[in-house]
C-alpha cells in the first residue's frame, strides 16, 4: 500500500517514527484499536484509519468509570474525523476483584475490555487488537499490560518508540484536538487502593471534576476518601496544577466550589498542597480519632 507523505514538516526523528507506525500499520491488513478519547488512543485510531480506512475501527469501552462527558468528546471526534467507531459495554463491574481496588485492578479493567473486544474483533473480520501504550509508559507500573500480553494486543506505538512528547507533536501535526489534553485517567484511579470502588463514589467524583472544569480548571484530579475514627464520611481531596493554585485566593469561586461539593455528598472538602501529579490515589489514610 502506498502511504501518504506527512502533512507539515516534522523533527527527522518523529517523521521517521510516524513512516514507521503508518507502514506497521499497513502491515495488520486490519485492525480494531481500543479507543478512549485521550491522547495516545486517538492519534492510534486516526492513524489507523488514515492507513487502513475502513478496515479499521475504533472500540470505546464504557462503564461508570468513564466520565459522560469523556464518552461524548471521544464520539464527537472520532464522528469529526470520520474514525468508525463503536460503543462496547464491559462488565469489570461484575468482577469483585475489580471492585475491592487492589494495586492492579487496571490489570482485571483491561482484561475485561479485551475479553469484549477479541470476539468482536474476530466476528467482524480484523485481525489485529492494538492498544496505545507508548514508549513513555515503559518503566510505569502497567497492570494492563499483563492483560494485553494474554490477549496478544499490539501496542504499535510502544513498539515504535514513540514518546508521549512525540505523539503529542504528531497530534498537534495531524490538527487533533487531543495534542495538548491533560492525562486522563479511569474515575476509579480517584479512589485510594484497596478501598472500594462503587458506581455511587464514582458518581460523585464524575460531578465534582465537571464543576471544577466548568469553572476552567485544567489539571485537575478530585480525590474520593472515606473517612474514618470521628470524622465519618465523604472527603474530597482536590488536586490542580501549581499555575492554578493563585485561583484559590478568589473567596467566591471557593465557596462555589464548596456548595456544590457539599451538595453532592461530600462533608470535607480539602485542596491537597502537592498540586496534581499523575497515578493513582495513594492508600487510604484514617485521620486520629477526637
């Protein structure tokens, strides 16, 4: 198959990276990519469908620990780009093991959704699952990558080297809308390992972030504890980047923030000092009794 040329000059580096991925690509002859809506995942499926066309499709997963609002960005993309795509509902949900939040429940995550997606993949005709893991991830701990292994899924962008700074640029190249998003991270990241996860901590997570993004916070994670000893309840621990924090001097964006977090559910609600940082929520702490 002969390849298009890249759009706009690219670093030698990355412009031989992306020959690369678009001639690995070529080389699946088919192909359905395990689409989310961030970053990695849609310059994955526009690639794909770029080399492939129609013998590629993009599979989003949903369940309550996708944000509503994330499903619907990632549909109006792929539906921007003219990606083919399909909605694939998984049942982690189902899975105790999930639900208890073990250090690797991305591990029981991923291997519900390949388990949806390699049937589908093979009644439909692709031959190839790939997943965007990239070169960035390496050294990360990855529980999912133990489910892609057992599922046989690809991860082309990993295998070509490709950075996240690097997908970024070919994002931003290719006019995505994803080049500069923040990382993004299932709802159930929010809540600490080994407290569990339910559809109703998620609920409130998944409106808390809404109201803080409508407010224009950018980075920004909301942390979900249950508090023990005489403090009983919900605590939000919220998390922004260091350039936002000068936004918490404005005493009425505050005390718009707290009501409506207070209104759903949460007693506490606490800025943490360390700004946000990527990864999980660390293990549930239990303040003193009295």
């Amino acid at each position: 198959m002969s390849l298009p040329p890249p759009e706009s000059p690219l670093k030698p580096l990355t412009a031989d990276k992306y020959r690369g991925l678009r001639e690995l690509l070529a080389s699946y002859g088919s192909c359905v990519v395990a689409y989310s809506g961030g970053v990695d995942s849609v310059f994955l499926a526009q690639v794909a469908y770029k080399v492939l066309g129609d013998r590629s499709l993009a599979a989003i997963a949903d369940s309550p620990s996708l944000p509503r609002r994330e499903l619907q960005e990632a549909l109006d993309i792929a539906e921007r780009f003219g990606i083919p795509v399909r909605v694939v509902q998984t049942r982690e949900f189902n899975d105790p093991r999930y639900l208890s939040n073990p250090e690797n429940r991305c591990y029981f995550c991923k291997h519900a959704l390949f388990r949806e997606l390699e049937p589908m993949a093979r009644s439909l005709g692709f031959r190839v699952l790939a997943y965007g893991e990239n070169a960035s991830d390496v050294g990360d701990h990855r529980p999912g990558a133990k489910a892609a292994d057992e599922f046989q899924v690809r991860a082309p962008l990993k295998e070509l080297g490709l950075t996240k700074a690097e997908i970024r640029e070919l994002s931003a190249h290719l006019g995505l809308p994803t080049a500069d998003k923040p990382q993004m991270a299932c709802l159930s990241s929010r809540i600490p390992t080994g407290e569990a996860v339910t559809e109703e901590k998620l609920r409130m997570v998944e409106e808390a972030e809404a109201f803080l993004r409508d407010q224009g916070f950018y980075d920004l994670r909301v942390r979900h504890h249950e508090l023990g000893g005489t403090l009983k309840g919900h605590l939000a621990r919220i998390e922004v980047g260091l350039n936002e924090f000068q936004r918490w001097q404005d005493a009425a964006l505050r005390e718009s923030i707290l009501g409506r977090l207070k209104g759903l559910g949460y007693g506490w609600v606490t800025v943490d000092l360390n700004a946000y940082r990527r990864g999980p929520s660390p293990i549930a702490f239990k303040p003193p009794a009295g």
